[in-house]
C-alpha cells in the first residue's frame, strides 16, 4: 500500500475495495487499528493542532475522503486513485459484516442518530449484528464510561462519529481499551445512514461539488468550509513532498 503526503497529512493510495480487503485482513490479525476518514480540511486542522497531526500519523489507514486529495495528489505529480467516502466505506463494512459476523458499536452524534443508523443499516444488510449504540461524549472525563460500553457489547468494528478531531483523537487515546479490533472516525456518516442529513446527487459527488450540497444543507458550516480555499492556496505554493 502506498501512502503518500499532502502538506505533511499522511494519505493512503486505496481504492475502496483494497480498503475493504485491508479490513478484512486487520480483523483477522485481531492488533487494534486506526483508520481516519481525511479530508481537505483534515489538513488544514493538522497544520495548526501537533496532536491532532499526530493522530492522523500514526492511523494505520488514512482514507482520502475528498475530492480536494485527489486533485492535490495530481498537482503534485502523485496518485490517489479514488475518493473513499466515509459513508461509502462504512457500507461496504456493514456488508461484509452481515456475512463475517463481525460486531459493530456505533459512537457519537446526536441523541438517537447512533440507534437510528443502527437500525438503518440492519434493515439494509440483514444478519448485521449491531452490538450497541451510544451518543456519548468525547470529554475525557467521560472516557470510562463510554470505553466500558464498548468493551461490554465485544464490538469488533467501533465507528465514532463525533467529527475532527474529537473523533481521532478519541480512538488514538482509548482504541485498546476497548477492545475493538478496528475503529473509525466517521464524521457525518450516521446522520447520513440514519437519514437526518442527505447525501449531494451522484453528478455533484462525481464532480467533486459534495461540500456545496452540504453547506446549502448545512449554512453553519461556511466557517469550516474556509479551510477549502485554504487548502488549494497552500497546495499550489507547497512544493512535492517525497513518498512515504
């Protein structure tokens, strides 16, 4: 697997499926791991948080999930393959999971997103076995109670939802002790699978126009949607970094 820079934020050249095998192979190794569902604004936060850059560093899958990756892979005479939404991704685990007989706990939210996706995806893949769902927090202080909840349920997958950082950095610091073998931060997934928010038309996730569906959705977001400006103006002046 090839994973390579962009502004100094690690990215794994993968296509969904080759991410789906990776899964299925780190299950079976049953070693706790990190994947990180990263965007354009994924980099622009690591660039001013150390921790949260170190998390990402260390994840053990960096998903490029966003159309910004791939097209400053090319401007830097590098190759992402494809985009792996999140949600996509979290799908494409939910279906080999119906068959495998792998657990999932679903983390974060809002209040009843978390059940509701849940039920969702059971409706979705029959034989899903979802072990548990929690809201949560990612205060540190309610660290012990939420990890106890995850452990009780033996989840083997653990998707957290409660967006950059809050999320990565929850599994970078609690990951072991909850004896998942797999977690992934998954943003907005949830409240896309449970149906609270809705997913831009194919021509607009084909086109890269995702983000703009979203924000005409979401309006509170045009603060966080400045990182894409950003991001592009910092791509264009960054020179080649060299593969990992």
């Amino acid at each position: 697997m090839t994973r390579i820079e962009i502004l100094g934020v690690p990215v794994d050249a993968v296509t969904e499926p080759q991410a789906l095998e990776w899964a299925v192979q780190a299950l079976a190794n049953g070693r706790p791991r990190q994947v990180a569902t990263v965007n354009p604004e994924f980099v622009m936060r690591a660039r001013r948080d150390p921790e949260f850059a170190a998390a990402l560093r260390r994840a053990d899958l960096c998903l490029p999930d966003g159309a910004g990756l791939l097209w400053a892979a090319r401007r830097q005479q590098q190759s992402l393959p494809s985009r792996i939404a999140g949600v996509d991704f979290v799908r494409a685990l939910a279906r080999a999971g119906a068959t495998r007989g792998w657990r999932f706990f679903l983390l974060g939210a809002e209040p009843g997103v978390a059940e509701a996706a849940g039920l969702a995806l059971c409706r979705e893949y029959p034989g899903l076995q979802v072990a548990g769902t929690l809201a949560g927090s990612p205060d540190v202080a309610m660290d012990p109670v939420t990890v106890g909840a995850v452990r009780g349920s033996r989840a083997d997958i653990l998707l957290v939802a409660y967006g950059a950082p809050a999320q990565d950095l929850w599994i970078a610091r609690n990951l072991p002790a909850t004896g998942a073998r797999l977690a992934i931060g998954v943003g907005g997934a949830l409240d896309f699978i449970a149906g609270r928010t809705r997913r831009a038309p194919r021509w607009m996730q084909d086109r890269g126009l995702e983000w703009l569906h979203r924000l005409a959705q979401q309006p509170w977001r045009w603060r966080r949607m400045l990182a894409l400006p950003h991001f592009v103006m910092r791509v264009m002046v960054e020179r080649r970094p060299s593969r990992t």
